[in-house]
C-alpha cells in the first residue's frame, strides 16, 4: 500500500505539471478526478468520516455487515417495504427510498414509517423488519408492532447518489408493474374466453 501511494503522488505530481497553465484542463478535465486522486492518497485505514472506495463511483460506502462470509459490502443502503400480505394482484411495494450516509438501519424507522404512511393513507399495524432493525427509533406508538425478519436487494449498476435514489425507485416500479402485467395477462385471458364462447360455429 505505501509503495502504491507513492505511485499514486508521482502520477498527481505529474499531470498536475504538465496541465499547469491550462485552464481548461485544470479546471475541467482534471479537476474532479484529482481531488479524488488526492483523497484516495491522504486517507488512512481506520479514519473517521467519509472515504473514497471508487475513483469511478465516489459516493460508494463501506457497509458492514457482520457476517463471517462478508463482512462489508459496497454501495449505497436502501429502504424497501411492501404490505404483509397479499392483495389480490400480488405483494406490491408501498414505500422506497434510497438512504445516503449509511445510516443504522434501525435509526431510519422514524422517518420511513410516516411517509409510508402518507404515501398509502392508511396506519400500519405492524412491520416485518429486516434483523439489522434491532434497537430501532420507530415512534413510540410502533414499538411493540415491530417484528424482526430478512430481507436482501440485488447491486445498482446506476452511477452517483442520483442514480442510487433512481434505482431504488425504479426496482420499486418494476416490481409493481410486473404484478400489474401479470393481473392484466389473467383479465385479457377471462376476456377472451368469455369472449370466444359468445362465438357460434359456422353452419356448413
């Protein structure tokens, strides 16, 4: 790692000497990528605050997850919750949203809680949490309807913190319209039975 960091100060000393003048390079091309570059140099391996883990997606965050198998993971945590139980199309999700800043998985339920409830206009009885829940801040009216459970999301190929909100979004809209689909297949399969049944055959 220290033979790498000095590498890494050559090739910033470097370009920074030859661009040095030109301000289109300085100020455009180079800027952002050396600020990084600068960073990833100056950050030690137990520092406190945020730190830079992809020159390509700097708003990608250490995530432990203790696990034996994996103790961290890379990216950006989400906030996914559908309803408990089937409807009659399917378990869609009712609230999404991405969670920028790694925060405690349990220390996000005094927010989540209220906007879902905004959003679908109705109380919540009780919740199925995922087990990083536990020792959560769900308001004091939540706190004996919150029941541990799991849960896991598949990785954002989407960039920046922008991209993180999107997908989370978007994986929340596609797995609803998938259930929409798959109610529209069954109503368009029983409209067209009772449909080819009004037919009569043809007399010869």
């Amino acid at each position: 790692m220290k033979t790498l960091r000095t590498y890494l100060g050559r090739v910033i000393r470097d370009i920074t000497r030859k661009i040095e003048g030109d301000v289109w390079l300085e100020e455009v091309i180079f800027k952002d990528i050396l600020s990084r570059a600068r960073r990833v140099r100056d950050q030690k391996p137990r520092q406190r605050g945020p730190k830079v883990y992809s020159l390509h997606a700097p708003e990608v965050e250490c995530i432990g997850k203790g696990k034996a198998h994996r103790p961290y993971e890379f990216g950006v945590k989400a906030s996914v919750a559908t309803t408990l139980r089937h409807a009659k199309g399917g378990q869609f999700v009712t609230h999404v949203k991405a969670l920028p800043g790694n925060p405690y998985d349990g220390h996000t339920l005094a927010t989540v809680i209220p906007d879902m409830e905004a959003l679908v206009g109705n109380t919540t009885k009780r919740a199925f949490a995922d087990k990083g829940y536990r020792g959560h801040n769900a308001p004091q009216d939540y706190k004996f309807r919150i029941f541990i459970a799991g849960h896991r999301m598949g990785r954002n190929y989407l960039w920046h913190p922008t991209g993180d909100a999107i997908n989370a979004a978007l994986a929340a809209a596609g797995y609803n319209f998938r259930l929409l689909l798959r109610w529209l297949r069954l109503l368009l399969f029983r409209f067209l039975v009772t449909f080819l049944s009004t037919l009569q055959p043809a007399t010869a």
